[in-house]
C-alpha cells in the first residue's frame, strides 16, 4: 500500500461501482441480442458480479492477504484496519450500484 489511503478508499468504492453498472449493463445488451427478457437478465447479473466487483476494486486478494497477515502477526494493527476499511468501501460500491441497479430494473435483488 504505497498510495494513500482516502484516494484508495475513494477508488474502491468508485470501481466496484463501475464494474456492477457496467457488467450489469453490457450484460443486458447480450440478453437484448439472444432475445432474452433485458431487465430481468441485468438484475440477474448484478447478484452474480458483486462478490467479482468486490475483489477487482481491492486488486484482488493477495495484497490484502499480506496487509492481514502482517496486521495479525506482526501487530500492525493500522494496516488491518486500513485493508477493513477499504473492503467495507468496496461491498458499499458494489451494495450501491446494486440498489440503484434495481430501482432500475424493479426487479427484486438479494
């Protein structure tokens, strides 16, 4: 974590947002392709791609793995707060492209 932290929190957020909206939305235009019911299928893949959306806008899990393992082992608690935080930034992302996601769609998203 060589960045800094509220920029990364930001990003957070921001990507997995992007990743729900866009695959959500360029999903719907291949349901439009196979003839398939568009807004149902959108609010399908958006229950699919949040836990996908989640890791991309963490950068995958690795660097997060270390960030825990050197906040248990090594008592650097401020890295483990750090990493909690900035996946807690990612599930809001991802839980608020989803609300918005079925608001559009008026389809039921658990």
């Amino acid at each position: 974590m060589n960045e800094a932290f509220f920029p990364a929190f930001f990003e957070s957020f921001f990507i997995s947002f992007g990743v729900m909206i866009g695959g959500a939305l360029i999903g719907g235009i291949s349901a439009f392709i196979t003839g398939e019911p568009i807004l149902t299928k959108i609010a399908e893949i958006s229950v699919n791609i949040r836990i996908w959306a989640i890791i991309a806008a963490i950068g995958g899990t690795f660097d997060t793995v270390y960030s825990f393992e050197k906040g248990f082992l090594q008592g650097d608690t401020k890295d483990l707060f750090k990493q909690l935080l900035l996946i807690l930034s990612a599930m809001g992302g991802a839980q608020c492209a989803a609300e918005i996601i079925r608001w559009f769609t008026q389809e039921q998203i658990s």
